[in-house]
C-alpha cells in the first residue's frame, strides 16, 4: 500500500483536481473559512484523493467508506499522529458531505467511519534497568541543575505523575512524615500518592542544597524551580526529561509520560490491584487504568514468541 505522504505529492486526475477547487472556493465564499484552514484542508485532501487514485479510482463520485478507511490505515502505517489524521479525517468528512450536497455523490463515504480517538494504542514503556539508566544520568558533579533533575526524574517515574501535575506541585504538597505528595490532576482533582523512601531522600536533597541556590522570591511556593527562580512549567519538564534521555543513549520517543506508563504497567505485573492504580493514576474511568493489563499481557506474548521453540 502506498503510503499518504508519498502520495500527497503527485498530481490528481483532472476530474478530482476539479471537485477539490471547486471545494476549497465553497470553503471561502459560502464558509469563510481562514486561508490557514483551507490551506490544511487542500494539504489533507491532496494526500486523500491521491492515495484513492494510486488505487485506480480517479472519480471522487465513486468514493466509497472502504476507500476512506484504506487511507486511514495507510496513514496509521506510515506513523501519522493520531491528531494528524483526525484533522485529515474531517477535512475527508467535510469534502464527501460538499460532494452529497453537489450530487456528485450518491452517499456519504466517510459517515461510517471511526474516528482516531476510537483507536487503542498501546503506550511506550520502559523496562526496569532501562530506566534505572535515565534515573542515574544526572551526575555530572558540574552540573548545578543535576541534584534537582534526578529528584524530578525520580518523582516522576515513583508517583506517575503527569508532568503538569509534578510543575504545579508546591513545596509543602509534599509530606516526609507520612511519604506522600498531595497532587492536583484534571479538573484540579486533589489525590494522594505515596513517595518511596530513597525518592523522598533525593527530594530532600534538593531542597536544602539546590533549590536555596535557586530561589529568587522568598515567597515562591513552587516545590521545583527554573534557573531564574520561577516554578517549572510543563514543558520544562518535557525539556529536562529530553535531556537526560539523550544523556542516557535511549532509543525511542521518551517522554515524562513514558515514566508514567512505565509506574502503571510495572506496579500492575507486581500484582498492584486495579483500583489502587487508579487511583495513583488520578483516572476517572478505570477503562483508562486497563491499557495497561493489555500492556503487560503484550509484553508477555513478546517473551513467549521470542523464547519458546513453538511460538
């Protein structure tokens, strides 16, 4: 199968170079649609109808839900963000409802079609020692900022937490006496997690010996600080994980919300009940929380394949 991007870069049979001019003016005159937008739908449609004519349809009156479906799957193959193909999806939905409309078309092709969202992708994760790797890159002596990273790359991966959640802790959310942080999710959702003792020991590091150093305002309350004194925000965290993934000569595209997939799937194959899980999780529905039995069990399927002689 050809894959859209390759595709989006041919020329369209005549008769479908027609139908999308005459949709995109129908996208100014009768919508008023931005040039930005149209600009996207013209990118999104290109690839669609040149994929449906490397399939041999050159007439868009003969759509079908069958050809919007073969280019969704093209472009889930060739590794399109689900976001990415949502938007094709609905510049798709949009052109084959103008076409009905015109009676150019019989029927609505994309109408029964699911939506990205009702795809499952099972989430990245990391196994033990690979992560163990990222946790203890953060040594450089040298490094003023080390002390402070590792205990938010320890955090991270103890609690699950978000990386918004863990910018928007405040110094006194956590608690050394009991072991846990207070933690506002979604919707400002308060919850409560535990913290290990050895990751509560690396925050307490960096609180008497980092974050002194980095304090500008004696009144922030922001539990992790930027170089200029400021609390974190969530893309500094994305920053810094980045950074010592790189550090740590990592393959794949790790983020902190692959440490927070790693903290579910690990605590649920070391027999963490579901609920409890959750609850770390700071998940609304416990669907959400059972991605991660299905991790497990993928994982488990791959050693089975890998190492018995009949797989």
């Amino acid at each position: 199968m050809t894959a859209p991007k390759a595709l989006g870069n041919s020329s369209l049979p005549p008769e479908a170079q027609g139908h999308l001019v005459r949709f995109l003016d129908y996208l100014q005159a009768e919508c008023g649609l931005s040039v930005n937008t149209r600009k996207a739908y013209s990118r999104d449609l290109r690839r669609f109808l040149a994929h449906v004519a490397g399939q041999g349809l050159t007439d868009p009156g003969k759509l079908a839900a069958s050809h919007v479906e073969s280019f969704l799957r093209a472009a889930r193959q060739e590794g399109l963000a689900v976001a990415s193909v949502g938007r094709a999806l609905a510049a798709v939905r949009t052109f084959c409802r103008y076409l009905v409309v015109e009676g150019v078309l019989k029927h609505d092709a994309a109408s029964i079609v699911d939506t990205p969202k009702q795809w499952h992708r099972l989430p990245t994760v990391l196994d033990h020692e690979t992560v163990l790797r990222l946790l203890r890159s953060p040594q450089d002596q040298q490094d003023t900022y080390a002390v402070r990273d590792r205990a938010i790359l320890a955090t991270l991966y103890a609690t699950g937490m978000r990386a918004g959640e863990l910018a928007g802790l405040g110094l006194h959310d956590v608690n050394f006496n009991l072991g846990v942080a207070r933690v506002f999710g979604k919707g400002n959702k308060e919850r409560i997690v535990p913290i290990a003792d050895e990751v509560l020991e690396s925050l307490r590091e960096y609180i008497e010996t980092t974050r002194p150093q980095l304090l500008r305002d004696p009144s922030a309350g922001g539990l992790f600080l930027s170089r200029t004194g400021r609390s974190l925000a969530r893309e500094d965290v994305f920053r810094i994980v980045r950074k010592y993934v790189r550090r740590a000569a990592l393959r794949g595209n790790v983020s902190p919300h692959t440490l927070r997939h790693s903290f579910a799937t690990q605590m649920l194959s070391r027999g963490a009940d579901l609920r409890s899980v959750q609850e770390m999780l700071g998940h609304a529905d416990i669907a959400t929380t059972q991605i991660y039995t299905h991790v497990d069990a993928a994982r488990l399927k791959a050693i089975h394949k890998k190492f018995h002689p009949r797989a």
